[in-house]
C-alpha cells in the first residue's frame, strides 16, 4: 500500500492477515438512519427570519452594550429609568435601527512556535514540522466611531521547512 | 444527496470495523465505543457536507470524541462499572474457525497492551494509515510514532511467544 518501514515484516504480515471483528448489522443499521437523520436535517434549510434572528441578537446585544458605554458618559448622560436601559430594550431599539458596522482593523498576533520533529513527504525529502500559534483580531467600527465590535479568533499554522539530514 | 448517502452507506460496510476496533480501544467499554463513533461520523458527515471522509479525519475525531467522554465524570463512573465485562467478552478481531486461536491470543494481549503503543499499532496496522498519518491523528512526531509501533511489535512478540509456550 505504501513504502512503510517494516520493522518485523513476519509478525506485520501475520498481523495484517487477522481482521478487526465485523460490525454487527444492528450497529451499521444504527449508523446508517442517525446519517441519514442528518442528511435530512442538513438538507432543510432554517427559515430566514429565524437564522437573521439568532445571528441578530448576540451582536446587536454585544453592540448594544458597547454603544451605551461609549456614548453615554455617567456624569452627561441623564440617568436613566430602569426599565429604560435593560438589554432587552437596547435590544429591541438596535433591531428597529440597524447599525452599519465596517471593518477597520486586522491584526495577527504570534503566540508562540513549536519545532514538532521531522517529518518526510512520500518522496524521502526531510522536512522539519514546526507549529506556529496565532492570534487573529478583527475591529469592526460603525461611521461615527460610537460602535466598535473587536473580537479575536486563536488559529494554527503548520509548516514544513526543507532540512538536510546528514 | 441520495447519492451521497449511498456513498456513505458502502463507506460504513468497508470502514466500520476498523474504525469499531480503534474505538473500542479508545473507549474499553462497547457501548461508549459505539456511541463515539456514531458522534464521530456524525461530525465527519457535517464537516465533509455529506462527502465520504479521509480516514485520517474519522480516527482524530474518533479520538477526540473519546478523549471528551472520558473527561466526564459520571459516564466515567458507569464506564468502569461495564469495562471488565466487557473487555471479557467482546473480541477485538475476527475469531473465525481457523483463526480462532490467533485472534484470541492477539485479542489479550492487545489488551494488555501499553495504550500510547497500541493505539499508533491499530492505525498503523488495522487502520490503514501511514506514520506520518498516524502521528497526525494522535499529534505526536512521526519519529515518535515509528518507534511506538516499533515497541508495540515488540511487546506483541513476547506476548505471544509467552502465550504460546
């Protein structure tokens, strides 16, 4: 199947020739209706409203809670009533009057990098395997600057470095 | 999508016990094995978008999965509770007639078997995978990977050769 190293070919070759225990047809007929749930599942599309809804409420809250933190100082901002500055209501009113966020900066952060040994590609060529552990951030700002969304995303880099072997 | 799912059905017939076997090597216990394994296909299925998975993708999600049931607590509990019935009566390899012998010795001492060696001996021999592969899906260097097959082998030697003298 491939050009493996074999360390015992003998005891590979017996070993190989022993199959893992057959399935039982309760277990595959299980397997088959849960993918085939899923298929179905997947194949329905949610309603739009529905899927704009639960994209809508976090960051509409989320912006919601920044916008009253910038716009609103404690000592100029009239206090307010209770019932006035509850989430749900900062909610509702982001609902009714959308805010136009753009992106305005990206940054990318390197945590970290980890030399993982060597590896080789199926043509003997040596590389060496090194992680690098990043940090994405993404600052979204709406027109006047009052709104500003930033959230980070933690990512992965793999890469294969040539290396001579002597 | 019919097309796909038939896909995935004779996927199922070929990979099924293969995967069941390192399963059940993650999990001892059958009924965590089969469930981690249906939550690793199901994953699979979503994240191919219905494609049949490369091999490699099902073992890491297999494991992980795994990894995920044993750090809950109360399925630990019942876990070791069903383990010793289990790893008694349920055959890892096929025990037909002829082999019958063979498969119950390489059943114990697969069983008995170091775990770091013998998960790298079930991708490598039963799974199919090549070490680079191997050493991806449990993220450990392929050197590394290599040298627990190598051991793994080793210890089955002496097992058998103890078992059979």
């Amino acid at each position: 199947m491939n050009k493996e190293p074999e360390f015992d070919p003998e005891l590979e070759r017996d070993l190989r020739a022993l199959k893992p225990a057959a399935a039982d047809s309760r277990l595959l007929e299980r397997l088959e209706e849960v993918l085939s749930k899923t298929a179905a599942a997947e194949s329905t599309p949610a309603p739009p409203t529905e899927a704009w809804r639960q994209w809508l409420a976090p960051v509409a809250g989320a912006a919601a809670m920044i916008a009253a933190l910038l716009v609103l100082p404690p000592e100029r901002a009239p206090e307010p009533t209770p019932s006035a500055f509850t989430p749900a209501a900062l909610v509702e009113a982001l609902e009714e009057e959308p805010v136009d966020l753009k992106p305005v900066q990206v940054q990318n952060h390197v945590l970290g990098a980890l030399e993982e040994g060597i590896v080789s590609t199926p043509n003997d060529q040596p590389f060496h395997k090194v992680r690098l552990r990043l940090l994405d951030s993404f600052t979204w700002e709406d027109d006047s600057g009052a709104t500003r969304i930033k959230y980070t995303v933690p990512r992965e880099e793999h890469f294969l470095i040539p290396a001579t072997i002597y | 999508m019919e097309t796909k799912v038939r896909d995935w059905q004779s996927w199922l017939r070929e990979h099924t016990p293969r995967l069941l076997l390192f399963a059940r090597a993650q999990t001892r216990c059958e009924a965590d094995a089969e469930d981690v394994l249906q939550d690793a296909l199901v994953e699979c299925w979503r994240r191919s978008k219905g494609a049949t998975p490369e091999l490699p993708l099902v073992y890491a999600t297999l494991r992980r999965r795994a990894i995920d049931l044993a750090r809950s607590t109360d399925r630990r509990v019942a876990r070791e509770e069903t383990v010793v019935a289990d790893i008694e009566t349920v055959c890892w390899f096929d025990a037909a007639l002829t082999k019958a012998e063979a498969a119950s010795i390489l059943d114990r001492a697969m069983k008995k078997m170091p775990e770091k060696f013998r998960e790298v001996m079930l991708l490598k021999i039963w799974g199919g995978l090549t070490f680079a592969q191997v050493a991806e899906t449990l993220d450990i260097p392929m050197n590394t990977a290599a040298s627990r097959y190598r051991y793994g082998l080793e210890f089955l030697r002496k097992d058998t050769e103890l078992s059979q003298s």
